[in-house]
C-alpha cells in the first residue's frame, strides 16, 4: 500500500511537471511571435493552458505598413501534437468556448474575432477596409503565425455568418487548413436572394403557413394597439427608433416574423389563433420576432454586418405580396431590403463575388463537410450537394439555425464524419 501511493505521488508529480513544461514552452514561443501580445486565462476542462492574444493587424493588408489595428484571439492549448481548430467567427467573441467540432477531433482551439466587431475595431470605422479579402487576410495572418506552435492538421469552421467565413476564407486561401466545416451557412448570389421566398412558400404545411399569415395580418389589422404596446415596451427595453421610425420599425417586423418564425424552430403548435387576446398575440410576436431587432440600438450593433452584406455577401428582403395592402409605413410598390447600411450609405452591391465562390465550391470544393437544418430559413441559400466533390453534405430534418450540430446527428453519421476527417487529413500529411 505504502509503495503504491508513492508511485501515484511521483506519477502526479512528474505530470504536473509536464504540464508546467508545457506551458512554459507555450508561452517563451508566444513571446518570440512578432505582432502579439497575450494574457493567460482559465484552461477549459480538457486543456493544458488558454490565452487571449491580441494580434497587429494591417488595416490593409495591401499597405502592410500603413495604419493597423488589433485583433482579439482565443488560443486554447491542448497539445503540440493535436490537430487545430481554427473558429472563423463572424462577429465579436466576448468570451471564449470550446466548439463542438474541436471536443470531437481533441483538437487545440483557435477563435478569431471578425475584423470591425468588438475589441476588434480600427481607431476609425472607415469600411472601405471592411472587405472580405481584407478578413480572410487576417485570417490567414493568425494560421501563418500560430503555424510555427502547431504545424500538425488545421481544420477551419464556424456558425451561420462565421460559416460564410469558413467559405470564404477558403476560396482565399485554399491550401491553410486541410478540410473545412461550415454551419448553417448561407451562400447567398444577390442583395435579395429570392431563394428565400421560395423557401417561406414551401415550408412545413399549408396549415402551419396560412396560420404564420394569419397571425401576420392580424397584427397589421390592429396597428394603433401594437404601437402603443411597442411604445411602451421599447421605454422599458431602453429601444429608440430613428434610423426607422417605430411604424417602420413594427412592419419590418411583422415581415420578419415568418423568416424568424423557421429560422430558430418556432413550433407549430405554439401559433396563437384568432381567439387570443392582443396581449397574448404581441407576447407571442416579441418571443418569435422583437420588433428591438429593427431600432437604433440593434442596427448599430450589426452596422458592419450589414455593410458586408450589402456590399459583397448579399441578404435577403420581404416578399409583401400577400401583406402590402395593411402596410402603411413601408412602400407599397417595391419589396422591402434587410440590409441597414451603416449612416444610410448607399448600397453598392455587385452579386459577381458570391457568384464567383458558388462556382468554386463546386468546382473544386473538396473536403468540406456541410451542416444545415432543412427547417431553417438559411437553408434555402446553403450549398448544395454536387456530383464530383469529395466533401459531405447534412441537411438534418426539423432541425433549426441553432439545433443543426454534429451532436444532433446520428451516430452512424458522426463516425462516417470522423473517419472522413481522418481519411482527408491523412492523405494530405
């Protein structure tokens, strides 16, 4: 007894001084990294360390020498010898978090924050900088320099506009990571991509739609009542509305209502009939479509978003067919865009870049791994299968924007999934 436990107090011993060895030696060659600074912070269960590194990077990475900014990254360290998860995020990354694709191939983890979100914001908003190109750069900076720590399978992936990223940054820089897994990514080919009306016809059930109609026309047909609930309801949530006045505000949310109703899973079953009272009915509407989303406050917060949108990714707009004759603020002759610009900016959109990267993706869009809900809206401009590809395609039934994940496959799916990583990251060692 006596010999055991001092086996298993050296055996402790000499793994606490690994780890610290690790650690140690992860941090000298984060010090030797030009452009980076970092802060240590609590490892997430499964990880030897973790960081936030903030990364120099040109405003234009055409003038590598011109004006600069810093990009805020979340390193967590597994191993030198795992594979790396490099997450393309879309927008700010408050805080750090272990996806799922990186506890599925025990993965070390890198997150970046996008360009113009967050920390990662320039001293001046000039979104002439604000361009695809210009992100996938910053993304291929982060992969170059954390390259010399993790040299062993890079595999990129992030979620819903993150996902585009994962696209994007691999039509830029095919040869970075060897395989790549978009979520719920939309790959949309015009400023209103008219896929999504298709989608909204389509969807679910002749009942389950007429019912979305019904709760849509209901709320236009008592407008004064809804105002004076938003009215009140945006003095408590602290919403102002001038970019679009509150009228404005409330049609566009109405219009949302069905894009927002299958996007995040909204049940059938939960739809209020004509019986419900107006308090319930506006309940429900706050629940499935805030009208908060179309004030001051939400529209700055997503400013960049839109700029990318309006300028290169493409949207979606309103199809108000069906509803143009209750619509009072919105015009009645044309359908209503998505896409805020930023100070009202003009939109600038040329669809030939999406264009350009559906072409690639299907002509030369090996190992990737696609994941979609064929319930939620996004799906209707996701990439489809092709014939020739080595890559895999999962459109999971009834699931939403946020339940299309990995772990809500089966289990004979996930395997067929690790083996394929494991299949494409060995041929390409």
């Amino acid at each position: 007894m006596k010999t055991g436990k001092c086996f298993l107090g050296l055996l402790m011993l000499l793994t606490t001084t690994w780890l610290g060895a690790q650690t140690n030696k992860l941090e000298s060659l984060l010090f030797e990294l030009p452009d980076v600074s970092f802060k240590k912070l609590d490892a997430p269960k499964g990880y030897e360390a973790a960081y936030e590194l903030m990364v120099r990077q040109p405003l234009d990475h055409k003038n590598p020498q011109g004006k600069s900014f810093h990009q805020k990254v979340y390193l967590a360290h597994r191993s030198f010898e795992a594979p790396t998860v490099l997450i393309t995020e879309g927008y700010d990354r408050p805080t750090h978090r272990i996806y799922e694709l990186t506890d599925l191939m025990a993965a070390n983890q890198v997150q970046v924050e996008h360009r113009y979100f967050g920390k990662s914001m320039p001293d001046s908003l000039n979104y002439t900088y604000l361009t695809l190109e210009q992100a996938t750069a910053d993304l291929h900076k982060v992969n170059q320099l954390l390259r010399s720590l993790y040299a062993k399978d890079w595999i990129s992936t992030g979620i819903s506009k993150g996902g585009q990223t994962t696209l994007f940054y691999r039509y830029f820089y095919p040869n970075d990571v060897d395989a790549s897994v978009p979520y719920v990514a939309p790959l949309n080919t015009d400023l209103e991509d008219r896929r999504i009306y298709t989608f909204l016809d389509t969807v679910g059930s002749d009942e389950c739609r007429n019912k979305i109609f019904n709760v849509q026309k209901r709320l236009l047909q008592n407008r004064d009542e809804c105002l004076q609930k938003l009215k009140w309801f945006s003095k408590g949530a602290e919403k102002s509305f001038t970019y679009l006045s509150m009228d404005q505000a409330f049609e566009y949310a109405v219009l949302e209502y069905s894009f927002s109703f299958w996007q995040w899973g909204t049940s059938c079953n939960e739809l209020p009939d004509e019986k419900v009272s107006m308090d319930s009915l506006f309940t429900h509407f706050l629940k499935v479509s805030d009208p908060g989303f179309f004030s001051d406050q939400d529209i700055a917060k997503f400013a960049s978003h839109y700029y990318q949108a309006g300028t290169q990714m493409g949207y979606y707009g309103y199809d108000i067919t069906k509803l143009k004759k209750w619509l009072k603020a919105l015009p009645a002759n044309q359908n209503p865009s998505a896409v805020f610009m930023p100070g009202k900016l003009p939109v600038s959109f040329t669809p030939t870049f999406t264009q350009k990267v559906s072409q690639w993706v299907d002509n030369h869009g090996d190992r990737f791994i696609y994941i979609n809900g064929n319930s939620d809206t996004w799906s209707a401009t996701a990439v489809r299968p092709k014939a020739g590809r080595d890559a895999l395609w999962y459109f999971l039934p009834g699931k939403d924007h946020g339940m299309a994940r990995i772990k809500n496959l089966s289990a004979d799916e996930k395997s067929h999934i690790q083996a394929t990583l494991k299949r494409w990251l060995a041929e390409v060692e």
